[in-house]
C-alpha cells in the first residue's frame, strides 16, 4: 500500500518554493499610513524580513514594515485589539512586537540567557487583553564539552516590558509542543502529542484531547502537521489528522482506509470536536472551518478542498497555480485568502472556490510565514 508522508511533503514543498513566480509590487515607503476601524487586513511575514500589511478593500499592499532581528519561520500573531503584531524571529529564538500603525518594534522578549540557548516552534500566543504574550520554548545548555537537553519550559511575558522584555513567570512544559491558541474565556490550549489545556496559575497542563495515543477503537495512531496559528476569524483551534481506519481489531493495512480527520476546539465554548471529514485523497498542510457554518471545511496545499464534514465527502476541488501552506477567511466570511509560498496571496470565492484576484506581494517569498486576517478594534 502507498503510504502518504505529510512531513515528507512539508519538507519537500519548503525546497522547492525558493524562488518567486509573480512579478513583485514596490513596497511602500509610508510606514505610517494608519489603519482603519470597520475593514479587514491581512498581515504575513516575508524572507526578506518584511511584514506586509494589505488592506482587503483594495487589494493591495497598505504598508510595508522592516524588521528588525532576524528572518526565521515568519510565525506571527495579531494582538487582540488589531494593532500590533508580534513575530516569531531570531531562528526560533525571540518574539519581537511591532505596532502596525509606526511599524515600530516596540517589543522583544529572547527566549536565551546565560549559557542556555532556547528556541520556540511557533509555540506562542496572547492573552486576551493583549497585555500578556505565553510562550513555550526548548532549552539546550550549550556545556564546554557537551550538550545538556533541558525540559522546555512555559514562560509568560508582559507586553509593556519593551525591548529586554524578562519572563515574570515559568514552569516546566510537555515535549513538541508547536502551536498555541487562547480561548474568549483566558483558557490556554497548546498542541504536542496531545491537545494540552494550560492553567498558568496553577502551574499545570492537562489532556483536553488524545493525539498520538488516542484510544479510538480500530484506528492507528493520528498524524498531526500543526505549525501555523491560524483559527482566530473561525473561532477555533484546529488541528486536521491522517489516519489509518480498519475494519476490525485485525489492523491489516490492505484492508485499511486512509481517512482526514480534525480535532476541533471551539475558542468560544471550548467544546472539543474529533471526528473523520473525509477520505484521504490529497495532502493538505492547514485547514479551517467556514467562519458561519462549521460543517464546512476548506483544506490546502496544492488544491483547494471544500469538505462536508457530517457525510464525510468532498463538496468541491480546485487546483492551484501552485502550493500555498496558509488558509484564512475574511472576517464576514465572504472571501478565502491562501499565503505562504511565494510573494502573492490568492483570493478565493468559499461558495464556488472560483478565483476572485491574486494579489501580489514585494519581492521576498513568504516560505512558511503565516497568513493573519484582523480588524482594528
């Protein structure tokens, strides 16, 4: 039996997307154009350090903002009131907040100290006030004659601290955490092996949902790709899952059925959803429900897949003009912006999955950057 390799996938497309296939727009020298109430932005980060701000309703790039530190994975959050943006940079190693109106850095939290150099997997995320940033990262005490793995560590930092932002608080973490979400209510999630839900003032995490050791009945374990935080339009922290599904306890793979599959926790009401969607047919590397009607899913890498996940069916597929890694809605649901890859976001009708408009970033591919949908508040 074939078998599919998602991370095989992830790396191989990374590669491969080197270079540019749109013509680049100019950036904009006006790094002080201020954004406006009642329209939607979308935000990513380029390799050429860059963040690209786009205003929905005209298409095109507002501002373009220079980084400071170093380029990395281009893992970025918006804060919750729409204003600033704070970018995982530093090769792994920092978290640096810009205030999108100046495109001022006016935050810089470093993961490192003394002799102990830290790095995080797109694992961080914001309170819901904005007033705190929650990060977990991996410590490896750099020795004279040796490496010492250290348990990766939960840190929370304050967002007014500036640019030698200090951890106020930390406690031991779980292995392989990637992303993080903050629920309405303040709850934390964190994904690894499992689905954590972390109680920063008890210093603890606990299983909201099985993964890798799930115990569902005639199934193999779960594969999970989840590095881009994405979820925040939907109201949602999902992470999508391949599987094998049997028949019977005898787990033949020549009688097994590949399945897609999603664990779904609802950021409003922290109900948590796993269940097969569909069949597995094609790779996908990020997935969201439709911000209005959850039954619906839209999955992306080299197609764009609506699914029906209640009959477990696909609704429709289109093929791109080439790979995107990132989804995202507007907020009023009316439109799907695919990034990552190349310079460009494509724009898509969610109803039809007819192309609406590619628009076209600065020179610089996006690589692995995350795709942010905000309004100002």
């Amino acid at each position: 039996m074939k078998k599919v390799s998602i991370l095989t996938s992830l790396v191989l497309s990374i590669f491969i997307s080197g270079c540019s296939l749109t013509q680049p727009t100019t950036p904009t020298n006006d790094t002080q154009k201020k954004l406006e109430k009642n329209r939607d932005y979308l935000a990513t980060v380029s390799r050429k350090n860059e963040l690209h701000i786009v205003d929905s309703t005209t298409n095109k790039v507002l501002k373009t903002c220079k980084l400071q530190g170093d380029y990395m994975s281009g893992g970025m959050m918006i804060s919750p009131d729409g204003t600033k943006a704070y970018v995982l940079q530093d090769t792994w190693g920092a978290i640096y907040g810009y205030d999108l109106n100046s495109c001022e850095n006016f935050f810089r939290a470093k993961l490192s100290y003394d002799n102990v150099r830290a790095m995080s997997i797109f694992s961080f995320t914001l309170s819901t006030d904005g007033k705190k940033l929650y990060t977990i990262s991996n410590p490896t005490q750099m020795l004279n004659d040796r490496y010492k793995v250290l348990d990766p560590v939960f840190k929370t930092f304050s967002t007014a601290d500036g640019l030698e932002a200090k951890p106020v608080d930390s406690f031991k973490a779980p292995r392989q955490i990637t992303v993080m979400a903050t629920a309405d209510d303040g709850t934390l999630y964190a994904s690894g092996s499992n689905i954590y839900k972390i109680d920063p003032e008890k210093k603890e995490f606990t299983i909201a949902a099985k993964l890798r050791n799930w115990d569902k009945v005639n199934y193999s374990s779960a594969d999970v790709l989840a590095m881009w935080p994405i979820g925040n339009v939907s109201k949602e922290f999902l992470l999508m899952y391949t599987a094998a599904k049997f028949p019977n306890d005898k787990m033949d793979m020549n009688e097994a059925q590949l399945v897609w599959g999603a664990t779904r926790v609802d950021l409003k009401t922290n109900e948590i959803v796993q269940e097969d969607f569909a069949p597995l047919e094609s790779v996908m590397f990020t997935g969201m429900t439709h911000p209005k009607d959850t039954n619906l899913l839209y999955g992306v890498l080299t197609d764009l897949t609506k699914f029906d996940r209640k009959n477990q069916k696909v609704l429709k597929r289109v093929y791109l003009d080439h790979s995107y890694y990132c989804i995202n809605f507007a907020t009023d649901a009316s439109k799907i912006y695919l990034g990552g890859t190349f310079n460009d976001i494509a724009v898509y009708n969610p109803d039809t999955l007819e192309k609406i408009e590619t628009i076209k970033l600065p020179e610089g591919d996006v690589g692995a950057g995350t795709l942010q949908v905000f309004r100002i508040k």
